[in-house]
C-alpha cells in the first residue's frame, strides 16, 4: 500500500498523469463503442449502431468529466486558472455527436415509419382490389342467374321486399 502511494507522489512530482477509473472506463467504453459501429457497418444491424454510438459519446463525456476534474483539481493545488478552451473544445465535440446521433435516429426511425404505411398502403390497395374483383364475379354470377330464370328472381325480390316490410 506504502509502495503504491509513492509512486503516486513521485507521478505528481514529475508531473506525470495517473489514468484514474473514470478515464480508463471511459476510454473502454468509447472503444467499445466504436468496435459496436464498426460490428454494424458488416451486419446491417441499426441497434448496434445506435448503441454504439451511444457508448462510444457516453465514453468519450466519461473521459472529459475525469479531464475536468483533474484540470479542477490541479487548479485547486496550483492556486491559478488553467486554460478551459481545451474542455470547451471537448464540450463542443460532445454536443455535436450527441446532436449528429440524435439526427441520424429520428431520420431512420422516420423511414421506419414510411416504410410501414408505404406497406399497409400496399396491403390495403390489394385487398380493396381482390374484394372489387370478387363483388364483379358476384355480379355477374347473379345476373346471369337471372337471365337463365327472370321469374325465380321476380319471387326472390318479392320474398326480400315482404321480409322488409315484416320487420319495419
């Protein structure tokens, strides 16, 4: 343990960096990420895309959190401002992903959506068509029905007309 922290002081003394948890988890999680995106790019998988590019922005927001608390820290033990463009370049970069991704899932969840009613359109034209081509069939079935025997179809009709009048 006495080791350990030792090399901790001597780290800091020569001004090296330790990688503490939040920058080693967010590094593996942004690789992660863009190992998911790259596994999409060969499968046609949009889920594993947008999980990957969601793990690979939440890693790389997971990193600049740890480089602000260091740059936080070193400002409280320094005693002086450090320069922020550095984190306001992170921050800018992590807005323009989140805003990229954030497109990219409503225009594919858009022609999602067009695709299922360009297909129930479909289906319904279809039916709507076999049930005009099936009524034509009845048509012409019943009205030859009638040529071959008018007076079957004068008593059908009337039997139909005095069933009306019954029930109103």
């Amino acid at each position: 343990m006495t080791h350990g922290l030792c090399f901790l002081k001597r780290n800091a003394f020569f001004g090296r960096r330790s990688m503490n948890k939040d920058k080693f988890e967010g590094g593996v999680r942004s690789a992660l990420g863009q190992g998911e995106r790259s596994v999409e790019g060969a499968t046609d998988d949009k889920t594993s895309e947008v999980k990957g590019a969601y793990d690979q922005i939440a890693g790389s927001a997971q990193t600049a959190w740890s480089s602000a608390k260091d740059a936080a820290k070193e400002m409280a033990d320094s005693g002086s401002i450090p320069d922020l463009s550095g984190l306001r370049d992170d921050i800018a970069r992590l807005t323009q992903a989140v805003s990229d991704l954030a497109q990219k899932q409503v225009a594919s969840s858009r022609d999602q959506v067009a695709g299922v009613v360009s297909a129930a359109g479909d289906s319904l034209s279809q039916s709507a068509s076999v049930a005009q081509d099936k009524f034509a069939a009845a048509e012409g079935d019943v009205e030859a029905r009638i040529k071959r025997n008018p007076w079957g179809a004068v008593a059908v009709a009337g039997l139909v007309g005095l069933l009306i009048g019954k029930m109103s």
